[in-house]
C-alpha cells in the first residue's frame, strides 16, 4: 500500500483519536495532519492510552481555521493531501435547538469551505464526511439502511442532511471519491460528560459514593443503536481508503434500551436501579423515535466491517475509565 497523507479535522474528538490509532496501524508510511482546539498534550497522551507506543512523527498537529477558505487552500496547495476525513463541527442535538441557523451554519460551512477549496485547487482526495442517524425519518421502517426514508428530526439533522445531499452532488457531478458515513450512536471513555452515558455513569458513581441522589431519564424504553466508538472509527478508515465512493450506515444493528443502560451501571456498582431512578418525560425531544436500529448490511458486505465490541462491555471500559479519573 503506498503512502498516504491524511487530514483529520476534529482529530481530539473521540472518533480522531481511535481514527488515528487505526491509520498508524493500518500503514506504516503514512503521515497525518490533525486539526484540533485541545491541547496538542492531551490528543497525544489520550492517543498512547489507545495505541500504547506509536511514532509521533507521523502526526502532525495543525492550526487551520475551517472557516477559512483560503487558509484551508493554502494548507492543501503545500501538504497535497490525499485523504480527509471530515470529522469537525458542532456534535450536540440538543443545543442546535437553541440557536437553529447559527448552529447549522457552523456544520454548513466547514464542508463547503474544505469541498470548495480542494475544487478551487484541482484537488480530489478520497473525502469521508461525517454524518447522523438523526437524518432518518421518524415513519422510517427498522432496521435503518442508506435507503431508508430521510426527514431530518432536528436543526443538527437539518445541516447533516443538506451535507448528505450536497455530498450525492459531488459524486455524481464531478467524479469525486467523496461519500458520508451515517454513524448510529457511538461512545467511549472520551466523550464528553454533556452526552446520556457519561451523565448516567457520573450520576451512579454519585449515588453509590453519597447514597443521596436519584438519577432522571426521559425514558426507560426508548432503543438506541449504541457502538463502542473504537469499532466505528475502523469503519470511518475503511471506507476513507475504499476506492469507490460509496455512503454506509455504520452501526451496531442491534438495540439496547435506556434500561439496559441503567441496570448495567447499576450492577457494576452492586446497586438496584429501582431504589433511584425516576422518569419524567418532559425531557424527551417531541417527536423523537423510541427505537433507532442500524442496518449495517452493506458495510459488512463490502468491507468485512462488523462492531465487534458488545454494548455491556463498552459501557464497563467507560466505567473503569471513569473511576481512573476520579
């Protein structure tokens, strides 16, 4: 396999760190640029928990401002990049609400500044954009494939789908190997304390040290698609080195419920979930789906690519990896 040099923006986000790890040990020869806002310090050393020992002269770490066009064709121009994976951008669905065309416009904009500037430049480097589940219609039948019934459920969905489409656009008008990976959702011990697992974890540990709190949900029915983000992000470094432009569901296909969530957590700490939860469904998103199930059939097909990690044991690597931080 030849060398490959590969931007990664959003590279300190979890799927950039389990991203780079795969590529370093994908190919030997490679050399990747990553664009970060964290602390050069702490990409690297959440990359040697992952990786254990690498060679950190094949990453480089660059302040490139997405929201710079020309900033951005001046960075191609020199690195001549031959892949990106577009991993940036605003990430919570909740806080699109709160500021809907301001939120979409951060997400909008970053891709058309990186596609427009690699055309500006006669550049076409295999491109993976990261997309959403949250892009699928709530009548949508399950499982959920690439050909499933899209209606955005959320101003986040709203950029994402625009996104997908302008992606469909590139491919079919220009040629280009560029093609979005709809990711299902995933987690791991680096995402951030603002998303359901992190909150349900932190407020057991709570519960379990102080024996004073309860913890609320909106549900205990609803079903997610939940992957370890570790299997996702071999999925994304997959289907960026495929030769043809094809768009993938990339999830688990199978469900968990928020119940299963909860007794999990509950059950590592030697507690019943039943002595502290409470349920109020005023904190559900109107219109939400209960259930949300990938079909990754086509993903697998092509790429031998499956989750290999099950739900239970994704959820006891974040606990752990909690308990080490506390």
């Amino acid at each position: 396999m030849s060398s490959s040099k590969i931007l990664i923006t959003g590279i300190s986000g979890q799927d950039g760190i389990f991203l780079s790890s795969y590529l370093l040990k994908k190919e030997e020869d490679i050399q990747i640029f990553g664009v970060t806002r964290s602390k050069d310090e702490d990409f690297f050393n959440n990359l040697k928990k992952v990786s254990g020992k690498f060679d950190s002269t094949n990453i480089k770490l660059v302040n490139l401002d997405l929201y710079n066009k020309n900033e951005i064709k001046s960075f191609l121009s020199d690195t001549q990049i031959d892949k990106i994976a577009h991993l940036s951008g605003p990430s919570s669905v909740y806080k699109s609400f709160l500021d809907p065309e301001n939120y979409k416009n951060l997400i909008i904009d970053q891709f058309h500044n990186l596609t427009n500037a690699c055309i500006e430049i006669n550049l076409q480097p295999n491109f993976f954009q990261a997309s959403s589940s949250e892009m699928f219609s709530n009548n949508a039948e399950i499982p959920l494939s690439e050909k499933s019934l899209m209606k955005p459920r959320s101003p986040y969905a709203e950029a994402k789908y625009s996104l997908h489409n302008k992606v469909l656009d590139l491919k079919n008008n220009r040629n280009w190997n560029i093609k979005s990976g709809i990711m299902f959702n995933h987690e791991s011990e680096f995402r951030s304390n603002e998303f359901l697992i992190m909150k349900i974890i932190n407020t057991v540990i709570e519960i379990k040290n102080s024996g004073s709190s309860e913890l609320t949900v909106g549900s205990l029915d609803y079903f997610r698609d939940w992957s370890y983000a570790m299997d996702i992000a071999e999925g994304i470094g997959d289907i960026l080195f495929e030769d043809v432009p094809v768009d993938y569901v990339i999830g688990s296909g199978k469900g968990n419920s928020i119940r299963d969530l909860i007794e999990i957590v509950s059950n590592y700490f030697g507690l019943d979930y039943k002595n502290f939860i409470k349920v109020d469904p005023s904190l559900l998103r109107e219109g939400d789906p209960t259930n949300i199930v990938a079909d990754p059939s086509l993903i697998k097909e092509n790429l031998s690519w499956g989750a290999k990690t099950s739900f239970e044991v994704m959820i006891k690597k974040i606990i752990e990896s909690k308990l080490k931080s506390i």
